[in-house]
C-alpha cells in the first residue's frame, strides 16, 4: 500500500515553510516495517510560499531557499519512513515549464534524494489533458504541445544510480555537471 502525508499544513498558508512528521504511528492497515508498504509524498519549491510560483514555476533567485525546502521536506519524510521502517519514494516533483526554473528544480530534488537513498519519479511524462495541474496550455512533461521533446528536462532527470548492490547501499551521488556517478555499499554474503 502506497501512503502519504497530508500536504497541509507543510504547503502554502500560514505555517507555510515548516514541514510536520507524517501523523501515522505505523503504516495505515499495517506495522512496523511492514513488507507491503511504501511512503510516498511530493516536493515542490512552489509548496514554500504564494510568493514563490507567481510564474508558475520558482524563480530561480530563490535557487538556496528552494534547495533548503528540498532537503527539509525529503529529510524529514526519510526520518518519518525509518521510523516507519518502509520505503519513500518522491512521486511528484518538478512540474516546471521552462528550461532554468525546471533544471534547477529538478536537480535539486534528484541531488536530496541520491543523499537520502531515496526514489523518486518526475510528475508528469505527457499531458493528457490533466485536471490537476495548473500549467494551463503549458506542458509539464516531456514533449511539447507540437510533440517536440523538451531535451533540457529529458537531460535533468537521466541520472545513473545503483538499481540493485550485493549488499547495502549507503550513499549515492551524481554529479549534473560532470556526468560522475559514486555509489558505495557494505557488501554482504
């Protein structure tokens, strides 16, 4: 079973900028560690404040308050699912529309995760007339209206990282400028 948090009061309001334990005390219909669950949440720079997203997407002035919001919301859900002992896995981030809003966006994200050994999975890969976004015309996938492929998102999100170790993975780094993929682990038998 894939769970997550309540977004409010994380996301914009009044107590927008703080991020909250997940409420549960152990997986919903399940325990502690439990093999069949996964906590799931999303994160997006806009969540930070109204100011933040006036375009649609953060400013990428904002490019040190946005990283602090990443790694604040995805560290904190990975101390909520080591104490859960399940899985996270960030399952919306980005949904930006144009090319440094949506690269700084995105490897921001990507860089927290690898640090919390999380997975992730880009919002959106084509629009299909989606209800939820508030992109209007705009595309937050991977193609554009005229079905020209968006090669600056294509590029941000192709990362290397460790699909399986004979062991323990217990870090992951790829560097977006260099292409230089690191992955330790504690080998076992």
């Amino acid at each position: 079973m894939w769970f997550e948090p309540v977004p409010l009061p994380d996301e914009v309001g009044v107590l927008s900028g703080y991020v909250f334990p997940v409420g549960f005390k152990i997986p919903p219909g399940g325990e502690i560690g439990s093999s069949k669950h996964v906590l799931n949440d999303h994160t997006y720079c806009c969540q930070l404040s109204a100011k933040e997203c006036l375009t649609g997407e953060p400013m990428v002035e904002d490019a040190a308050k946005c990283l602090k919001w990443h790694e604040k919301r995805i560290g904190q859900r990975a101390k909520d699912s080591e104490r859960l002992g399940v899985p996270l896995v960030i399952t919306e981030f980005g949904a930006c529309l144009t090319e440094g809003p949506c690269t700084q966006e995105i490897n921001q994200v990507a860089d927290v995760a690898d640090e919390h050994l999380v997975g992730w999975a880009y919002w959106q890969f084509k629009t299909y007339a989606d209800l939820t976004t508030s992109a209007g015309t705009g595309s937050e996938g991977f193609w554009n209206q005229d079905g020209t492929l968006q090669d600056y998102k294509v590029k941000a999100l192709a990362r290397s990282y460790m699909p399986l170790t004979q062991g323990v993975l217990t870090s992951l780094q790829f560097d977006t400028t260099t292409g230089l993929f690191k992955a330790e682990f504690n080998f076992s038998d």
